[in-house]
C-alpha cells in the first residue's frame, strides 16, 4: 500500500453511512474502518489478498456525483482506505492514497501495514520543522523524501534517533536533498540496519 502526501489536498470524504441494503461486507469493512484504532490487523503475506465482490467498491467509494472510483486520485476516508488496501486486490488507481501530512489519521496508517511514503512529487512538504510528523510510520520500508530540499542533515536526525522509526527501512530515497551531508546518511545506516538501498542524485 503506498502514500502520497500534500500540503493542500482536497477535502477528504467522510465514511459513507450503512444504507439499507448494503451487503454484510460492505456494513463489515464500514465498522472496521470506523474502529480500527481497536484492533491490531495482521495479513501473512500478499497472497491473502482477494478480488473485490463485484460492486462493493462502488458502494464504499461512490461519489455523491456518481463518478467512478477508478479515477486518478482516490478521494477517500484514509482508514477505509487503507482496510480495503489491505485486504483486496484493488485497481491500479487506488493503491495509492493522497493526503496532507496534518491528516489526524496518518499515524493510523501504520497499524494497517502502510510500507511506502513517497513524497518526491510533492517539493515542500516536508521540512526540517515538520520531519517528525512521519516518526509513527515505523512499518515503512521505502521512504522517498526527493525534491524536499528543506530536509537538512539536522532534520533527517531527528527521524534517526526517533524510537522505532526504520527498523523496516531497506530504501531511502534523497533526490535534490543537498543538506544531507555523509555523516548524516553514516548515522542512518548504523541505525536502521536493514537499509540497502540510499539514493541520492543531486539534480532536481
């Protein structure tokens, strides 16, 4: 399941209301979704994954407008999202969710299994003064903070010595971050073992 985060995202959906006649699954994934700081999720592996019954997506996602879920950007509450992501197969269009990094229910994301953070497409968004608002993904394996030049070797720190935060991280990705200096990218690979991948191409 990816991320991708924006300074101005639009306003997100809230979950849609159980509507008389909605199928078990639909009424089930509403309320695990609306609960879903409760629980402690845990699929073994992709291969758990299934094929959506047919029209339950267009029930749980349908826009008021009716427009049709396979669209560019999935305009949706971020922990149905993620629910569905976790346990279907889903559309190409939909495994990547946008929303701003002030979204309350990020740090949520992390319980249902969220394991890329790209940021690249998005320059700005995160800054040395901000850089902890992502310290609760501990689950990521690939984080790409390219392009976000505001990230200095100071702030890149801060994530290093963040309890827990890396501990899965095998890709990090530093395009254009011309502050991060040697020392710093030394500290992330004593303290995130797992990383093998740094990329850092200095041109924008």
């Amino acid at each position: 399941m990816h991320m991708l985060t924006k300074l101005n995202a639009p306003p997100r959906r809230p979950l849609p209301q159980p509507q008389h006649g909605s199928s078990l699954a639909a009424l089930a994934l509403i309320q695990l979704a609306r609960n879903i700081t409760n629980f402690d999720i845990e699929v073994d592996g992709l291969q758990q994954r299934v094929l959506p019954q047919p029209g339950l997506l267009e029930a749980l996602l349908a826009a008021p407008d009716n427009a049709h879920v396979d669209k560019d950007e999935l305009d949706a509450d971020p922990r149905l999202w993620a629910v569905l992501a976790l346990l279907y197969t889903l559309p190409q269009s939909m495994t990547t969710c946008h929303l701003p990094l002030s979204d309350p229910y990020v740090s949520t994301l992390n319980a249902l299994h969220l394991v890329v953070l790209d940021l690249s497409k998005h320059p700005g968004a995160l800054d040395d003064s901000n850089v902890l608002a992502i310290r609760s993904l501990t689950r990521l394996v690939v984080l790409d903070l390219g392009r976000n030049i505001g990230i200095t070797g100071y702030g890149l720190r801060k994530l290093i010595w963040s309890e827990s935060f890396g501990r899965e991280l095998r890709g990090l990705f530093l395009k254009g971050c011309k502050s991060i200096d040697e020392k710093t990218i030394g500290e992330a690979t004593k303290k995130w073992p797992k990383l093998e991948v740094i990329g850092m191409y200095s041109n924008l």
